[in-house]
C-alpha cells in the first residue's frame, strides 16, 4: 500500500463557497427533470453574467473568456448566443473541442437543457459521426472537422461565431485553426466592407449579389454558395489563466475573466517512488473506499487498455471483499468509447455505491463530471513525440506538467472540499514542466501541411502559427507528402492523388495506401485494413489468461504478419453476423459481444473499427476508387502495402534486431505481433512504440526488392 503524506497545496488559497452545491443526485427529486435542468443552470457561476458576456461579444470581434473548469462555458455561451440573436439568417454558431468525446456528451447535454432532439437545433459532427441536420444552430464539432470543413467552405460562410474551445490545451488542430480563422475574418471584414455601398444588388435575403463585372472578391461569394457574408465572430475559451499568448496572438484582444468557485483541495504524495503506478492507482482506490466519507473517485489513466486492464483488476479485488463493502461502481471514459456508452459517466452510482471514474486526460477540463470528491493523479499522461531529424512519431508516457497536476486535482473541489492523491513523491512536483509544450512542436506535420496547402494556403514557412512549428519539423512533413506523391516537386498540390488525399480524414500515409490499392486491386482489403489500424488494440492479453489469450489469438493469425491477422479478425467478425443477419441489432450486438470475449477481442475496439470501415468505405466510394477484393492473391496486398508504407521498411540485422531503414533506428518487433519471433529480412510497419524499449508493431513481410521497385524514387537513390 503507497503510504501517503499529508502535504501543503501547492496552489495557494482556494475561495471558499457554500452557497451554490449543485449536487443534487442523492436528494429527493422535488422538481421536474426540466425544472431541476433549469436550477442547476441558474446556479452555475456563468449564470449572473449572461448581458455583461453578449454586451462584450457584440463590442468585440474577437473574445477571449477565462473561467474555471465546471463554470459553465461550454454548455452555457453558445445558449446565450443563440438567445442573443446570433443564428439570425440560419446561421450557426460552431463550438470546437479537442477531443471527440467532449463535442459527443456536451451536445447532448445542451439538446437536453434546450429540450430539443440532438441532432436538430444542437447537434454534433466528429470524424466518421455528423448528427446535425439543416435546422442545426448550435454545433459542437472537434477542431479537426473544423479545418476539414473549410476545405469545402473556405470563408466559413455557415457560421456566424465561432468558439474554439478548451484553447490552452493548444492541440495541433487549434493552432492551425486559430491562424485559418484570423485569415478568415480579415477576409470577410474586408469583403462586407468594400460591399455594402454601391455597385451591389441585394437578394431578398439579404445576400450581396454578384457584380456583373467579376473581381477576386466573386469567387469569394461562390465559394460562400450564396451564403450572405457576415463579420465573424470568434470566440476562445481556456481553463488557464494566462490568456496573453491568445490575446498577443490576436493583436491585444480582449480577455474576461469568468469567477469560478472551488472548494479546498487537500493535495497528498506518496512517501515512496512508485514503481508500478496501475496497481497504487489500485491500492488508493481500495484505500479510500475503506477510509474515506462518500464521494465519487476520479481516476486519471493514460489510455484505453490501462482503462480496461484496471477496470477488471478492480472487479477482481471486489470479489475478495466481504459483500457490505463490494459497493463500487466502475464506470470508463476515454476518446473511442462508443458514443451510446459516452453518458453513462454523469449518470449517479447506485444508492450506497460509490462510484469510480477511469478516465484518461478527457476529464481534466474537457468534461466536467458531477459528484467527484476524490482525485487520483498517477501523475502521467500519453503524449505524441516527433523527431524531424529521423521522422518518427510515437505515443509516449511522459510526466504531466505543473499545471495539468493542479486541473486534476482541481477537479476534487468542485461541490465541497476534496482531496487528491498524487501517485508521487512531493519532490517530483517541484520536478515538472510548468506547462505542457504546445503539440505542433512535438507532432508529424504533414497531414496539417496537407490541408493548408488544399486550403490554397501555399507558404506555409510564412503562415502566421501561433507558435511557429520548427523548420526542421516543416522541411521533413513537405519531404514526406513529396515522397508520397501528394506534393509535386515544386511543392504543389499533385493532381488527382495530392487532392484525393487532402478529400480523405486520414493520415496521409494511409490516404495513399487506399489510392494505391484500388491500384493493386485489394482495396475492400485495404479499407479493413486501415479501419483496423484506426482504433486502439483489437486483441486484448489479460495478464492472468495470457496462455489462453495467445491461444485464441493463433485462430486468426496469418503468418505473413498483422495487417492479414487483423483482416482475418473482422471477416470472422463479419460472417458472424450474416450468420446472425435474421435477429435484432440488440440482439446482434449481444452476439457480437460473446465471441469477442471467447476470443479475447476487444469488442469495444471492433465495433469502432466497423463504424470507421462504413465511413472510409463511403468516401472511396464516392471519390469514385474502384473497390475490389484481390482474393486469395495476398501477395498482391502485401506488395501493396510495400507501397504504400515504403518509409516505414525495415531490416533484420545480424543480432535479430531490425534497423529501420527511412530512420536508421534499431527497433524491436512488440511481443503482441504475431511476427514476434519471425526469421524474416524484410517487414514493414505502421506503428512505432517507445517505452523502455524501441518497439515496432503491426508487422507485414516483405520482398526487400519490391522496395526498389515499387518506391524506386525513394530506394533505387539509396
Ligand atoms: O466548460 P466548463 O468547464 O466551464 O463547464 P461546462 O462543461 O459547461 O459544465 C457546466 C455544468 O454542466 C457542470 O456542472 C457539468 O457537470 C454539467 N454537465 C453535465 O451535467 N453533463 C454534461 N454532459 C456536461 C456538463
Ligand atoms: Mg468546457
């Protein structure tokens, strides 16, 4: 058991406030659902300053608002400026997250508090998921479909505000984003300006009509599909206190500050370094069922697996205790949990159980979950790493920075006084970053390059980044679309396959492994292949049924690598279910769900992988690829995937390591591949690991000479 040691907080005073305790799930429901909606709204600290809020909107173009994580901003400004007239002439206001499952559960929540269907006048678009319709007015949408969106509609004509969320996070997609959107609203300010006087018609409703002779500014209208060209609102929330990198950015522009209230948060550390932070994750959970008064726990993980290989340790632990002291309930949050499981998180324990949230760093300030009184902060988070000199990108555990260690515990403190145990020694905390470093200057830059380059933005050395992204970091992103044909060698665009590309919501890399494969005749292959790849591990190696995991495993394994193993997976997946074709969904999903856990497949995995399948399929489809099967030929995929993933070879050296050949690094093939022990010269991988090893997964062999002679602008030069 880590012991724990009381210390002082590190973030100083703490307000205290009792008036407003919006918990109301274990008191007897007096009022109607409405009604009780309607009184938790009112009491959120947001509430009071609804006019002073719109009055600054309407003064200023550009807003940025600072409020406490809980304090109402996601949920609440977007009604306000719904209420204030600002969807008049059909237009929306956009809200963008950085993770999907936050656009997902906040639109519902806001549907719910408008009492409308979702869907219909809130609604929500995240890759591969649009529910909105054309009454949509308020639309809550991750950054990333947002920079999508404007490749078909480059002036955001729909949208008279838009919110960029959740800012300090500073995700890639909200850098690039920001830059987009102070393009675009000196593109439109200028437009409405030299428009309004003379020359123009107007339309009944009220749209500038076109100039009989043309000037630049009438491909601008037939970009905007008639749409009637008003200023652009733009809005941008953060959770961090130091609005001057955004207000800088944007030429001093404006910042309020939004009161939140929090409630002490006593902050502990262990006595000693943690060597294994899952199983003291664990302890303290036990540890402050049996100890502590009621209150929800909120657990901070790094991923999915880490997720679900808890939430089963702790069913195994609860079996242990006497029956009065099993009342935990368990329930998950992380980015590809299906979106009908989403909600389950703000829905309260049974009465007497105490509930336990896993959660990955979603629940740091993206959402805010009603209940928590205690926060258990490993103290550790997944992060993307980027090396431009060898051009590889991993996912990396790294310690938090200060500043996301005092979010988390933050989040104890929202209903009344909490406590928040940090998995590690209190020396630590004086070790950590003050904040964490923006992603654009740790990430592959090429699928971002892709798109601004779709956008007509063609400098992109000059394009004004919030934080410039190193040159070494462009300079290899461009080198890479160039090798992958997306880019001509004068840095254009190609014409089709840069444009096919830019048109797909995937990486790059395997955008052109689907061109390249209606090619080589194996793109229904390719397309599962890629859905696959998608999601987070489709086979799941509990670590007390390891024998029999690897066992099930061997069903499916093909010995020409992952890719055909996982192709296997989802066509048994497949004829289960035309065998199954007569009964329900319900019933089906059920059905589904059994032989997963007969196979050690992740069905949570396979069922996302299936959804991104129908959709990737669909936009092939529609690009016009020709979708066939190259049968039993799986030479044919393997060559394909040779040319496709070419930067990504690799061969065996004399010691049975590989040597990656784009990189020069030495890496070791992951122990879940199915290639583990292969003999084979030449592989070719998609994912590159980094704990204490260098691991390479998700494993294909190869003919060393297809390289040359399928990527013979990249090998026959070396
Ligand atoms: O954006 P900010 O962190 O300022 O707050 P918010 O997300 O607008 O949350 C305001 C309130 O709505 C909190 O009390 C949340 O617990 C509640 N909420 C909820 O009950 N269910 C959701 N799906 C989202 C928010
Ligand atoms: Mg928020």
């Amino acid at each position: 058991m880590p012991s724990m040691a009381q210390t002082q907080k590190p973030n100083g005073n703490l307000s205290f406030n009792h008036t407003n305790n919006n918990n109301n799930n274990n008191k007897p429901n007096f009022f109607s659902r409405r009604q009780k909606i309607l009184e938790q709204r009112k009491s959120l600290p947001i509430a009071s300053v609804e006019r002073r809020l719109i009055e600054e909107v309407r003064k200023h173009d550009i807003l940025i608002i600072v409020g406490e994580t809980g304090s109402g901003k996601t949920t609440q400004i977007p009604q306000f400026l719904f209420n204030a007239g600002f969807c008049r002439d059909g237009k929306c206001i956009g809200v963008t997250q950085p993770r999907r499952v936050a656009a997902v559960t906040v639109a519902k929540r806001v549907a719910d508090e408008c009492g409308v269907e979702l869907g219909q006048k809130v609604g929500y678009s995240i890759r591969f998921e649009d529910v909105t319709s054309s009454s949509t007015r308020i639309k809550y949408m991750t950054d990333g479909l947002l920079l999508r969106e404007a490749l078909l509609d480059p002036y955001l004509s729909r949208y008279s505000v838009i919110i960029v969320d959740e800012a300090h996070e500073r995700t890639v997609h909200t850098d690039v984003l920001l830059g987009l959107l102070k393009r675009v609203q000196n593109v439109r300010s200028k437009y409405i300006k030299d428009h309004t006087s003379v020359g123009h018609k107007r339309a009944s409703n009220g749209a500038i009509l076109e100039k009989e002779n043309a000037d630049p500014s009438i491909s601008i209208l037939k970009q905007c599909q008639g749409r009637k060209l008003t200023p652009l609102k733009v809005i941008i929330m953060s959770a961090s206190l130091d609005a001057r990198v955004f207000s800088e950015y944007f030429g001093g522009a404006r910042a309020v500050h939004i009161q939140g209230r929090q409630f002490p948060v006593d902050v502990f550390y262990t006595v000693d370094p943690q060597t294994d932070y899952l199983d003291s994750a664990i302890v303290t959970i036990f540890q402050i069922h049996s100890e502590e008064a009621p209150g929800d726990i909120l657990v901070f993980l790094t991923g999915q697996e880490e997720i679900e290989s808890v939430e089963k340790q702790i069913q195994e632990n609860l079996k242990q205790l006497p029956e009065d002291r099993r009342k935990i309930s368990t329930v998950s949050i992380f980015s590809s949990l299906p979106s009908e499981q989403q909600m389950r998180v703000f829905a309260p324990a049974p009465a007497g159980f105490r509930k336990v949230i896993l959660a990955t760093n979603i629940a740091e300030t993206s959402v805010t979950i009603p209940g928590i009184k205690y926060v258990i902060d490993p103290g550790v988070v997944k992060a993307r790493s980027y090396d431009p000199v060898k051009g590889m990108e991993s996912l990396i555990i790294v310690p938090t920075s200060k500043a996301q260690a005092i979010q988390r515990s933050g989040r104890a403190g929202r209903e009344g006084p909490g406590k928040c145990f940090r998995l590690y020694r209190e020396s630590e905390f004086e070790k950590l970053e003050d904040s964490t470093k923006p992603e654009i200057k740790r990430c592959n830059l090429s699928n971002v390059i892709l798109q601004l380059k779709a956008l007509g933005i063609d400098d992109i050395f000059g394009f004004d980044f919030i934080e410039k992204p190193s040159r070494a970091a462009i300079k290899k992103s461009v080198e890479e679309l160039i090798l992958l044909g997306a880019f001509t060698d004068e840095y254009k665009l190609s014409d089709p396959v840069g444009h096919q590309m830019a048109r797909l919501p995937l990486d790059p890399i395997y955008s052109k492994a689907l061109i390249l494969a209606s090619q080589f005749n194996c793109l229904e292959e390719m397309l599962i292949a890629v859905a696959m790849l998608s999601v987070e591990s489709i086979f799941y190696e509990p670590r007390e049924k390891l024998d029999e995991a690897r066992t099930a495993k061997k069903c499916f394994a093909s010995p020409e690598g992952d890719h055909l193993t996982l192709i296997n997976v989802y066509r048994a997946s497949n004829e289960l279910l035309e065998k199954n074709s007569e009964v329900g969904k319900e019933k089906r999903i059920k059905i589904l769900r059994k032989w997963c856990k007969e196979n050690f497949i992740n069905s949570r995995s396979l069922r996302h992988a299936r959804d991104i399948h129908s959709q990737i399929w669909r936009h092939v489809e529609q690009m016009g690829l020709c979708i066939s099967s190259c049968g039993d030929d799986t030479l044919q995929f393997r060559r394909c995937l040779a040319a496709a993933f070419f930067l990504n070879a690799a061969l065996k050296q004399p010691e049975g390591t590989y040597r990656a050949l784009a990189s020069g690094e030495v890496v070791q093939i992951h122990p879940t591949s199915v290639l583990f022990r292969t003999k084979a010269d030449c592989i070719i991988f998609n994912e590159f690991v980094k704990t204490t090893n260098k691991y390479i997964r998700n494993i294909t062999i190869i003919d060393g000479f297809w390289l040359t002679e399928l990527a013979p602008h990249y090998y026959a030069k070396q």
